[in-house]
C-alpha cells in the first residue's frame, strides 16, 4: 500500500520564456516557505489515517515515492531540501525503499549539493538538460549552455547517483532530428537511465506565446514535429530504452514509480504554493502564491487541515479543492491517463476498479477508434496504434 507526495518548489534564477509552471524569481521568501513547508508536512502527516492516499487496487509497483518538482528545487540552499525531505519522510512514515526524486538545473547542479541530496536520502536525479545544442538552448532562453548540461551530468554521477533522468525539448525551432539523436546518445555515454521527451507546447500567457503563437506550425510543421517525436522515439529503442509513456522512456528497471503513480490513477498528496494533489474524490491543490502559502501554513490548525480534506474550504487561502470527482469523471480519466502509456488501458484494472467492463461505458468511442485503426485491442489491454499515437489527443477527446 504505497503513498506518493508531490513536493513543489516555487523558485526559479530566471524564468524561461516557454514555461508556464508556477515558480517566482524572488528567492527572499525561500527561508518563511521551507519552514511553512515542513510545518505543511508535519500537520498534514498527523492528519490523514493510514489509508489516505493509498492504492492497493491501482498500484502495482507498491513503492512509497517523494517527488521534488518545481520550479527549480537545485536553487536554495540545499538545507532547507534536505530538512523539508526528513520531515516528509518522518511525516508520512515512508519506506526504505521509497523512491525519492529531485529535479535539478544544471545551472544550479554544485556538487555539495548533490552529495548532501544523496546523503539526505534522494536517490533519484532528473536534469533539465533540453538539449545539448547551444543554439536550441538559447532559443529556450535557458542558463545553461551544452557544456554546463554534460559536466552536470558528470558532476550527478560523481556525486553516486545511478538513477539518472534528463529531459529533451522536442519541436524547438532550429532543432533537427539528428541532433536529438546526437543528445541521446551523449546521454547513454554519460549513464542517463531515464529520459523525458516533450515536445515543445506553446503556452498561453508566456513569452512564446506572443512570439511563436502564429508562426510555430511554420517553423515547424506538424509533419515534421511527428517525424522527429518518431524517429525520436525509433532512436531511443534502438539503444534499449523502452517508451512506456508517450513522453517517457528508459532502461530496464528505471521506469518513473512516481510519475507511473499518476497514470495508474493512484491518490498523491501535495505539498508546497503551486503543488496538486489527489485525494479521495478531490483533486486539489495549493494557490499559486508563495506568500498566501506561508500565512496559511504557519497558523493553519491541523483540524482546519483536515476539515479541508473532508471538504470543508471555509477560510482558507492557498489550500482549495479543484475538482470532486464523481465515479464518471474517475472512469473518464482512466483513458485519459492510460491511453498515454506503452500498456494501455488494462481492462481487468478498469473491471475492478468500477465493477464494469470498460466496454461497456466506453462502447461507442472504442469501436469508432478501433475502425479508424487509432486504437488496437490485445487480449485484455486496449491502447493506441503507431497512427493513434500522433492523434492522442483526438483519441482521447472522444472518452471525455
Ligand atoms: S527552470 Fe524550469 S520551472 Fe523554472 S522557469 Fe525554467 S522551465 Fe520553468
């Protein structure tokens, strides 16, 4: 019975100009949110019972994971992570074999931090690597250059990390295909075992929206952003990673339990200004808003908290329930998150979960998919086709 808690660290040196992520440049509240964080952690690990946010039925691997997202969690003082890591670890009880994850910038990738991480209990790194082209990496408007990003690498397996993730920006203006595999390849040489490969989205509201937002599908043609996500995808098969999720691959027995969580439907509880969470009926989540988030979190009462998980918002400020999900919406978002991954949709999973065959609430959108040749169905698995694949969107737009 694993539990999964997603820590969010809302600083970044310099914002780039693609992301929309919640994070400020204003690093003088770091001290206030980590001690509100670790105050969040304590409470929020005396208030839920042993079976909050635990999945028998969805979880198959059964690990416990932390994951330390941002934001840039690489920024302050690796202190303040470390300290924030006991209390959650202590909060929640976690295990020994707890999968404990930390998303790190090579600009801020300094080798004490890295050897005190270890020691603190991470033992899985993600680099924001993107590329190892100069050009794509200033077109990204990121810090680092490709220098940087190898020698962080190198600095990450110094330190004793095995665990390695990088991500790969795909469908950047500039970027070719051989490119991405020369990246690839470096990161097999340097010991990646994980790597993420997300096509570039244009996102309202950041800078690369005014920019790109009428000239991205000139710059880089749909077809050609396909061909590159699967000659992309070909390459790193080729060298023996395993995509078991659209934008996800990687060696034998290096597979993400945390993200894995997420597609499995399982319960994951939110720390941090910015951090979403999934409880019960209850996706959830704190405001985007550091400062409201340290209010909160220091004079918040744990009955408030715990009020709050049961469905009482009355009064609070960072803490708010998105959405409560009925056993509709649940069963709709099993395609939703499936359909992006290697396996599919498993169809006993589904029955047990609902008491239902999938088919049977799903009748119309399988079969008009399976005709069109997006969906395939094997044995008790249903998932996407190669051409499936490319319209993942569509496919799954017909299950909402
Ligand atoms: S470092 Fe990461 S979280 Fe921060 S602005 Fe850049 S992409 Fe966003």
């Amino acid at each position: 019975m694993a539990r999964h808690i997603y820590v969010h660290n809302p600083f970044c040196a310099r914002k780039c100009p693609y992301c929309d992520f919640y994070s400020v440049t204003k690093t003088s509240l770091c001290e206030e949110f980590y001690h509100a964080a670790v105050r969040e952690a304590g409470i929020l690990g005396g208030v839920i019972s042993k079976t909050d946010g635990t999945n028998p039925l969805t979880d198959a691997d059964g690990r416990d994971t932390i994951y330390f997202g941002g934001g840039t969690p690489s920024l302050p003082d690796s202190r303040f992570i470390c300290e924030l890591l006991d209390a959650v670890r202590k909060a929640f009880n976690t295990a020994s074999d707890a999968e404990i994850s930390i998303e790190v910038n090579p600009s801020s990738a300094d080798p004490g931090k890295l050897t005190e991480y270890l020691q603190a209990g991470f033992n899985r790194i993600s680099l924001g690597v993107q590329s190892l082209d100069d050009g794509v990496l200033k077109t990204l408007g990121r810090l680092h250059d490709s220098k940087g990003a190898i020698e962080a690498l190198e600095k990450t397996s110094k330190a004793g990390f095995t665990n390695i993730s990088a991500d790969l920006i795909t469908g950047v203006p500039g970027e070719t295909l051989d490119g991405i595999r020369k990246d690839i390849q470096t990161f097999k040489d340097l010991g990646v075992k994980h790597i993420s490969t997300y096509s570039l989205s244009i996102e309202e509201g950041t800078p690369f929206f005014e920019k790109y937002k009428k000239t991205i599908e000139e710059l880089v043609p749909p077809e050609e952003e396909r061909a590159m996500y699967h000659g992309t995808r070909e390459f790193l098969n080729e060298l023996g990673y395993e995509t078991y999720e659209i934008s996800n691959s990687a060696l034998p027995g290096f597979k993400s339990i945390h993200n894995s969580s997420y597609w499995n439907s399982c319960e994951y509880f939110a720390i941090g200004a910015g951090a979403h969470g999934y409880l019960g009926d209850m996706r959830y989540g704190h405001r985007d808003d550091v400062r409201a988030y340290i209010e909160e979190m220091n004079t918040i009462a744990p009955d408030a908290y715990k009020a709050f998980l049961e469905g009482n918002e009355s009064g609070l400020r960072s803490l708010y329930a998105e959405e409560r999900l009925t056993v509709e919406d649940k069963m709709r978002e099993v395609p939703f998150l499936r359909l992006r991954t290697a396996e599919g949709i498993l169809l006993d999973e589904f029955k047990k979960m609902f008491g239902i065959e999938f088919e049977d609430v799903f009748d119309k959108a399988v079969k008009s998919n399976i005709e069109k040749g997006l969906l395939e169905r094997k044995e008790r698995t249903l998932r996407l086709t190669r051409s499936g694949l490319d319209l993942a969107n569509v496919v799954i737009e017909d299950f909402l």
